[in-house]
C-alpha cells in the first residue's frame, strides 16, 4: 500500500549532499518555494489540431530583462501536444511570460503526440520549418538525440548548472558525446498509479477505500483481474478503458523495454510480458475497448463505462478536463507490479531558431520550482527536479479532484523508486505494432492466439533495414 511505499528520505544525491541550483534571476522563486529539501510520469494526452509550421517570425534580440532593449519584438514558436500547464484556466504562464517580457510573445502550437514529433523530423530534414521550442516525449528521446548536431546544445547556454537538480537518469537521457552534449530540459515524468472511480466500486459492493483497493489488486496483474472479473460480474459494466491501455504501464515495469542499451530488438522480453498480461484482459471480458483520445473514451471517464486505468501523474489532468462532473468521485491506489514510468518530456531548441537565447530564457523560466508547482497543482504533470519533488509544495499536496488524495507523496515515491528502461530509437514502431493487434482482438478482427505473431510481424516489416 502507499503508506509501505513513501519512503522518499534515501535517494542516492540526498546522501552526496547535492543543492538544486537557480538561476541569478529566481530568487523570488525561491522564496516562494521555502526551504526546500536537497534531494523526484505525457503530459501525453493528445490535442485536437494538428501541427502547423511555424512562420518565419523571428528578429533575434535578448529578453533578459523585462524591459526590450531596441523595442524590437520577437515570436517565440512553442510545439507541443496534450497540455503541457502552459495556459490553465485562471492561470496562463504565457500571459505572465509575456507581462514580464513585453517585447516576446509566445506562439503556442499545439498538435497530436505522434504527428507533433513526425513534424519535427520532417522540419530536420528539410533544414527549415522548425519551431524555436520544441517538446519531445520520451518514446522518440533517443531518436532526436542521435541527432544533437541539428539541436542547441543547451549546455553552451548554461544549462550544466542544473544537472544536479535532476534526477540522473532523467538528465541522462538528453546526453550524447560522453555528456558533452545536452538538447533537452526535462519537464516531468510519469510514475504510476491506478485512478480509479471509488462510487462505482462502491456501488458495485466492492472494496472502495484507497487502501482497501490498493491491498486488493496491487499484488500483481492477475490480482487485477480477478477484482476486475468481480466488478464486472457485481456491475454489468466493463472495468477497464482499453487493454491497450494495460500493455503501457505493464511494460514499463519490466527489465527491458523492447530494445537493448545496444539496440537489439527484445521483444520475447518485456513487450511479450505486456502483451500477453493485456490479452488476459481483453480474454476476461474486463476492456470497454474504447480508444484512447477519442470522444467516446473521453465520454467514458464521465458516464462510468469503465471504472478503473493506469495512470501516470500527467494523466490526472485529461480526467479533469473530460469528465468535469466526476470530481470527488476518483481515487489513487497502488498499481499492480509496482511502480513504472510512462511517458515525461523534453523541452529542446532546434539549431534552425535564431532565437536561441530568447527561447532558452523561456524554457529556464518555465523548469523554476514556482511554475513546477504550479504545472503540477493545475494539471498534474510530476516534475523530474529533485528538490521540487521533496518541497513541502509537493509532498504536503492532495488532489480535491481525487477525494483528497496526497498526490504529492503518492507520485513523488513512485518517482523516486523508478528504475528507468532504456528507450529505443523505434520504440514508437513497437508500440504501435503491439496496440494495434491488441485492438484487432478487441474490435474482433484478429484472433488471439494469432495476436503476437502478427504483431511481431508487423514490427519487423516497419523496422529499418
């Protein structure tokens, strides 16, 4: 149960004594945080409009005062997916951005997870089109970071003085060339729990209290599913969203994800483990088999179509947005298998900006422990600094939204326990093979005895020769 699970005082850097480091023009942020302890999930939801192409708008000036020094104004281009807690209602970073630097203005441009990184690549390519700001998810890290000469090395504009901050494999994964090289800021990470609507539960005659639920299915994923086969027998209603959906968070508890550090392919490890646990699923009559991102999933987290999904920190904010009405009525309980990480993001600087400086000072600002916190209260997103996670901001914080559940200490002990995988150049051309023969089985096209080899298949057809 989390109670068992909160131990957040012995994480290595807390033992060598490391500082989180500020930059000159934070010190009113550090105030605001308090005295912060040394010592950590994708935003991955998906947006509504496509990328577009940034304009050419850019005139190259410095922003390092609020007041512009030739009057010159700049645009600074920001591509994204989800909702990375850049403009919450009654509380817009942009705006205050903006405010405090009149001669900025921020263009934000929103897209889907996987079109927003296929433009970038194209952008790459082309030597042109590229936003100044630039998200990346975790999935796609190592394909970009092969590709450091077209990105700002962040480390020539004094991005070093954070590496202690961070936790080490979270800053790590934008390293090349030995750690000479650095192209992205970590935003958050995505620890897991399952979220879950405690009035169904309840409603259904079974256990409902946190730690009633988080004693119930926690064990492991086939705990999971006799409670779930429970549910559905009590209920008449389906448990789960999607099995796609389970094969995520399942894989990301294993060893191995579905490539070697050497970039092998390993999908008899992890990736079957996954899939073979989302099949159960799927075989137990528990999936709602609702596609994630879509108007009826979305209806689902408001309607009660399914009453329970795995759920990294930056997942909480879709569920606010979608399903409003629910509030009170969601809950945190320990995920079987413990813990995993599912999803976290970068900010880089294409090389092609010629705003690097402005859009630096942009990105520093944004990873300040006082936006941090913010981003985190308003949207949910878990962020990757150390000290922000052990600031009493974080670990004193619960989630009205989620019947008041300490959400800072539940994600903040996730955070710290992770053992990070190693993710692959062609994760995406995995991940995609494996959920679309899941969703094959669901909607009755694929039958699952011949699941995993046509997934194997069609992950072998995609990859690079």
């Amino acid at each position: 149960m989390f109670a068992e699970r909160s131990n957040v005082g012995a994480h290595p850097r807390l033992q060598r004594g490391y500082g989180m480091k500020w930059s000159r023009s934070r010190v009113a942020s550090i105030a605001a945080l308090g005295a912060a302890s040394a010592l950590v999930l994708g935003a991955c939801s998906s947006s509504p409009s496509d990328p577009a192409a940034p304009e050419d708008t850019n005139t190259g000036t410095d922003t390092e005062t609020s007041e512009p020094a030739t009057g010159e104004q700049i645009e600074l281009s920001v591509a994204f997916w989800g909702d990375f807690g850049l403009q919450s209602e009654g509380d817009s970073l942009v705006d205050e951005y903006e405010a405090a630097n009149p001669n900025i203005k921020i263009k934000l441009i929103p897209g889907e997870h996987p079109a927003t990184h296929e433009a970038l690549q194209q952008y790459l390519v082309a030597g042109s089109g590229a936003p100044d700001v630039q998200a990346i998810d975790l999935d796609y890290v190592v394909q970009f970071r092969n590709q450091s000469d077209k990105f700002v090395n962040l480390l020539d504009l004094g991005a070093g003085q954070y590496e202690d901050s961070y936790l080490d494999w979270k800053w790590e994964q934008m390293e090349s060339n030995g750690g000479a090289t650095n192209i992205g800021l970590g935003t958050d990470i995505g620890p897991q729990v399952m979220c879950y609507r405690w009035d169904l539960f309840q409603e259904a005659g079974m256990p409902y209290e946190r730690d009633e639920v988080s004693a119930a299915i926690s064990g492991s994923w086939d705990d999971f599913i006799e409670f779930g086969k429970e549910y559905v027998e009590k209920s008449g209603k389906k448990f789960v969203d999607n099995a796609v959906n389970i094969y995520q968070p399942v894989l990301g508890q294993q060893p191995v994800a579905s490539f070697t550090p050497e970039e092998e392919l390993a999908l008899d490890g992890g990736p079957k483990v996954a899939f073979e646990t989302a099949l159960k699923v799927v075989d137990a009559g528990l999936s709602a088999n609702l596609a994630a991102w879509s108007p009826e999933w979305n209806a689902g987290f408001e309607n009660g179509d399914f009453a329970v999904l795995a759920c990294p920190a930056w997942m909480r904010g879709h569920i606010k947005n979608s399903a409003p009405s629910t509030e009170g009525k969601w809950d945190l309980a320990a995920i079987p298998g413990g813990g995993g990480n599912w999803g976290g993001s970068f900010w880089t600087i294409p090389a092609q900006s010629t705003h690097q400086q402005e859009a630096y000072d942009f990105i520093e600002w944004l990873i300040q422990p006082e936006q941090q916190i913010r981003i985190f209260k308003n949207v949910g997103n878990l962020p990757s600094q150390i000290a922000i996670l052990e600031s009493d901001e974080i670990q004193n914080s619960t989630d009205p939204f989620f019947n008041n559940a300490p959400d800072g200490k539940i994600f903040g002990a996730s955070a710290l326990a992770l053992k990070p995988q190693y993710i692959g150049t062609n994760e995406s051309i995995v991940r995609n093979a494996m959920q679309n023969a899941l969703n094959a089985v669901q909607g009755g096209q694929l039958a699952a005895a011949d699941a995993w080899d046509k997934a194997v298949a069609d992950v072998n057809a995609e990859l690079p020769s």
